[in-house]
C-alpha cells in the first residue's frame, strides 16, 4: 500500500492530459486529498491506450498490452491504494511470436523462464552469455525500481529518494551506465550475428523507440526481460479502455473532476512559478483562465515548450530542439471474420520482411489479434490491429490529395504484408480503417502524432532523461518523455513519481 490522504486538500491541482499518466497522477492526488481537476482535448479518455468502435469492433489505439499487473507492480500498487479492482486480463504467452524475413517459423518470447531460455539457445546459439548479463541487469534494475528511485533528480529531496533506493544489489548496474545493447554484442563477439542483432532491433524499436546500437543497455534489459514471469505482458478483458475507465473512477470517487473536449492553449507563469491555465471550451468556444497552485502535464516535452511559451527556459527549449526526430506510427485496424486467424494464432506477432529495409515504413509490423470472447469483436469475428514505425514529418507535407494517396498506398502494402500469414479477402475483411501520425496528432493531441515518447538512448535515460520537475517551479511533466519511458507502466512510475514530489514541496 502507498501511503494515504495528506489532508491538504486546500492545493488545487490542475492535470493536463487525461492519458494513463495523468488520470494516474489525478487519480493518485484526489485519493490522497488534493482537489483535482483533469482536462483533456479529445472526446474519450485513456490516449494513446484509449479505443474506438465500428460496426460491432472494438479497435485499441494505440497500447495493446500492459505490465505491471502483477503482485508488487505498479498498476497492481497503485489500484491498491486507489481501492479499486485491476481490469481483467489473462497472460501473453508468448508475450510476441517474432517472424524474421524468410522465415516461417516465430522466435517465440515464452513467459516461463525456463521456456524462454531454451528457446533463446536453440534460435541463437552462443549467444547464452548475453542473455545472462541482461538478466542479472534485469534483476538489479527492478529491485531498484522498485524503491520508487527519482530519476534524474533535480532537488535534494529528489536526490535522498535516489540514493536512498542504492544498495549493494544496485552497484552491479553502474558499470553499464553509458554502455548500449550494441556495445555489449560486441563484448560477448554477437554483434555480426544478424539474427539475433535483427531480433534485437526489432524488440527494441518497439520498447525503446531506437534500435541495439542506440537503446541503453539498462534500459534494454528491463524491457527484454519484463515478459517472464513473476512479472508478464497482459492481455486486457474488453479493451484497453478497461484501464483508464477505472482511473476515471478512482479520479471522481475521490472528488476529482475530468472534462473531455477542453483545450489546454497555455500554461501561464508568474515570478518563475506556473500560476494559471488557459481553457477553451471545444463544444461552445468559451475561454477561461483556471488556476492553480500546481499543475501536472502528461504531454510530450514538445507540446510543453508550447504550452510555456516564452515562459520555457532557454536550456529548456534548447534541449528539446536537439532531440533526434521521434517516430510516427501508421496503423491499420481490421475486423474481420473469424477464419481469417490461423488456429493457435498469438494475441501479439512481429514481422520484418526484408534484412536490407528499415525497421518500419511497413517492412516491420506489429500486429495484435483479439481473442474469443475478449469483448473486442462479436462472436465468430475477431480484430487485427497492425502498426508500423514512420517518418512522422512527411505524413505533414504536401496536398489533401498527396496525403490521401500516400495513406491509401501505406494500406495496401500492410494489408498485402498481412495476407502472407492471414487468410484476409474481400469476404473476410468486414471493416477497415487506417491511422496516420496526422490522426494521431488531432486525436491525441501530441505534436505531430508522435509516439512512444524521446528514445531511450544513454544521453536521454534514467540520470540523462527529462525530469518530472520541470524547471518552472509547480510545474510537473508526466508521460513517456520521462524515467522510465513509455508503456502503461512506464507512464504510471512517473505519475507516482510526481505525485510524491508534490506532497514533498507542499508540506
């Protein structure tokens, strides 16, 4: 259990974004007596884990898949203290079936240790010392994590956290600290094996955002290694609706309030300290000033410079004008019949179709496959949801007509790649609809559609990394762009994170 109600329900906190960061933040500090107001532009809440429906489907935007339901993970953690009860969800085992080019069968990521290990060493053989050291890497990072670390800090308060976290266990890490996944296929002598480098990027592209030769080592061996039990990937009961549905809940059972469809424009600062939001009302055009005496934002560190405006520090500013292009994500949602799913189909799949290609722009794809009777298709139906990393600029140049032509043409190639392992024909494709960075952008409001947060290279993680004190005081950043990085899991660390900083500078 997280510690309880504060009593300082006389704060006024304004949360911006009602992703699962914030609504986790919001939820978190209305439950622990904070009065809470949660404001987010689009029409549902939840994000890039919210869902949408047509004709009888269920369609998951974004996030298929959460950790941290576990005993001792975050999400189990945080409902704990919220008092309400986890969503439904059963295992992925295997948490993905990974297909590379020319190869008919998957590298399949078992959830049992044993399984796992086993089949590691018959699709790479050699390569056992590797895995060994991420999985020692592994169980010092998340024994680490798990002493609520505050990482990077930018207070005294926020150093105590960190080092109080430190122990003998920890030390073991800090050799690693500026070592990439690259770096250490070069130490065991994998890195000219392409399977297994290839494997990697894959894997990597997906949590990280960059691949082996950029992803930090640290970072990279709690990704690789949270799909093994006791901790696991999940497979929600309904959708991933199902998760922010219950934030909600919490938010307002402790009197906090969420209003959709409204606009945060600007985030005003006086003397240094963010004093006020500016509102419009999208259904009526109203605009308002709100205030307040902290506010949290769970939006990209792109959209924040915005929101500051002139208000956002030069050093601020500069560094997020340096950041390496995030990606976009181009997505096709398909429901179709059920016979068009291969008997024991995987809930997750991985494909690359071409060594020589780039990982995305439709040569990758990442496809998730409901389940019978999960709640996201009708009986003898089913939805496939397929996503692939893109250049998310060139989605924003040229005419309506150049737009239109390029998204038609990104769905024909990923429904022509689908087919090789799905039975899908004009008589089993019931519906069809395909996402680009711009949806991405109008619906969630991120600049420019991006996702999965800045990268988590060395220079941007853990003591590198954005904080959630942000350099104007009163003024948290929650969200993928923080420690620990993106996921459902990921975001809720760093609402925790900054909600134990406000009760901290409030006291």
């Amino acid at each position: 259990m997280l510690s309880g109600r504060s009593g300082s329900d006389k704060f006024r906190i304004v949360v911006i974004g009602a992703g699962i960061g914030g609504l986790t933040a919001g939820a978190l500090l209305a439950c622990r007596g904070y009065r809470v107001l949660v404001l987010d532009q689009a029409l549902v809440p939840g994000g890039c884990a919210s869902t949408f429906k047509r004709r009888g489907f269920t369609f998951d935007v974004g996030a298929t898949q959460v950790a941290g339901l576990e005993p001792g993970g975050i999400h189990r953690r945080i409902f704990d203290e919220l008092e309400i009860d986890l969503p439904a969800a059963t295992p992925c085992d295997p948490a993905c079936a990974v297909f590379l080019p020319g190869e008919t069968e998957p590298i399949n990521i078992w959830r049992d240790p044993e399984k796992w290990k086993k089949e590691r060493q018959r699709q790479f053989p050699g390569s056992e010392p590797f895995w060994q050291l991420m999985t020692t890497l592994f169980n010092a990072s998340w024994k680490f994590q798990a002493r609520d670390p505050v990482l990077p800090p930018r207070s005294l308060w926020d150093m105590w956290q960190l080092t109080s976290a430190v122990r003998p266990d920890t030390l073991i890490t800090l050799p690693f600290t500026f070592t990439t996944v690259g770096d250490a296929l070069r130490r065991y002598g994998l890195y000219e094996n392409q399977r297994l480098r290839t494997f990697l990027d894959l894997q990597l592209k997906l949590y990280s955002q960059v691949d082996a030769d950029q992803t930090a080592l640290l970072y990279a061996a709690t990704a690789l290694g949270v799909s093994q039990e006791p901790q696991g990937l999940f497979h929600l009961q309904g959708s991933m609706q199902a998760l922010s549905d219950r934030l909600v809940a919490a938010l307002e059972k402790y009197g906090g309030k969420l209003l959709m469809r409204h606009t945060v424009e600007q985030i005003e600062v006086s003397d240094g300290k963010a004093s006020s939001i500016r509102i419009r009302n999208q259904k009526t055009g109203a605009v308002w000033t709100e205030s307040a005496d902290q506010v949290v934002a769970n939006v990209t560190v792109q959209n924040l410079v915005k929101l500051l405006g002139e208000a956002a520090t030069a050093g601020y500013q500069r560094r997020v004008s340096k950041l390496p292009p995030a990606s976009g994500a181009f997505v096709i949602y398909l429901g179709v019949d059920q016979s068009a799913i291969p008997q024991a189909c995987p809930p997750h799949l991985q494909f690359l179709y071409d060594y020589s290609g780039p990982i995305g722009e439709n040569n990758s794809l990442f496809v998730s496959v409901s389940k019978p009777g999960d709640g996201r298709a009708p009986e003898g139906k089913a939805t496939i949801t397929a996503s692939s990393f893109t250049d998310a600029a060139k989605w924003w140049q040229g005419s309506g007509e150049d737009y239109d032509t390029l998204k038609q043409q990104y769905s024909q190639e990923a429904i022509a790649r689908l087919a090789d392992y799905f039975y899908l024909k004009p008589e089993t494709i019931i519906h069809q609809e395909a996402a680009t960075p711009r949806t991405f952008a109008h619906y969630t409001g991120r600049e420019q559609g991006i996702v999965g947060g800045i990268g988590q290279r060395v220079a941007t993680f853990g003591p590198f990394g954005f904080a959630t004190r942000t350099p104007v005081k009163s003024l948290w950043l929650v969200g993928d762009s923080t420690h620990p990085g993106e996921g459902t899991a990921g975001v809720s660390y760093s609402a925790l994170t900054a909600v134990r900083q406000i009760e901290a500078s409030v006291k």
